[in-house]
C-alpha cells in the first residue's frame, strides 16, 4: 500500500487542478445595446458608442464591424470619428456593428477563490497524512 501512497498523492493534486480549472467563467462578454452612429439625438448626449466609451472608461472592448470582424481594444479612446486603442489599433464608428465590454461577476469569482482555498488546505492534510502517517500508540 505504501508503494502507490505517492501516486494517489499527484492524482488527487491533479483532480484539485482540474477542478480548479474547469467550470463557469467568472467574466463574459456583454453588449451595451447602443448606437454605433451618431445622430441628432446621440450628439446631445444620448446612447452613442463614442459617448459611452469616454463616460465609463473601460479597460477593454470588443468591437464587431459591418464584415463581422471582431476586434479587442485595450484602454480605448475617442478621437474625432474613430476608436483607438492604447496600442495604436484604430476601429471607424461608422463601421461599428455591436459593442461589447467585459464584466466580471464577483460572485463567482469569490465562490471560486473559496473553493480554490478549501481545496488546498484539504489536500494540504491528505500530502501531510501520506508523508507522516500517524501509528496508533
């Protein structure tokens, strides 16, 4: 039995990776719903994709065109009638088809640091049993 102690070790460390791996993701992808044009009841401070971007500032968006190629900006911007991102790439509004932007559910995402910690601990007791069995006196 002492033999393959190690080996039931390392699978039950895999089993914990893999859990801790799998599942639901804690963030996806959200449309925002809005106009990708501006028009005359946008420049007023309607729904725009221009006036969303510069009131909430988010980290990264994701932008599909009229052709339903899908970009990934980084810290966008607005300049004059496009959408840059901080690392130079640059979306027309014009061309804007959907508008998306990343939101992250905290619950989620403190469950599975929770089961991540629980999960450590227990199979921090079973490696610390296998490696220091206790005798009965």
């Amino acid at each position: 039995m002492t033999r393959y102690r190690f080996r039931g070790i390392f699978l039950l460390f895999l089993m914990g990776h893999a859990t801790a791996c799998a599942g639901g993701s804690s963030s996806s992808w959200q449309s925002t719903g809005l106009s990708p044009s501006l028009d005359s009841a946008d420049v007023s401070g309607g729904n725009s994709v221009a006036h969303y971007i510069e009131s909430t500032q988010p980290d990264q968006v994701r932008i599909t065109t009229e052709d339903r190629t899908q970009y990934l900006l980084y810290s966008p911007s607005v300049e004059s009638d496009v959408i840059v991102s901080a690392d130079g790439l640059s979306v027309p509004i014009a061309d804007i088809v959907n508008l998306e932007i990343m939101a992250i559910n905290p619950a989620i995402s403190g469950a599975k640091t929770a089961v991540a910690a629980s999960l450590v601990v227990t199979l921090g007791f079973v490696a610390l049993y296998a490696l220091f069995p206790c005798d009965p006196c």
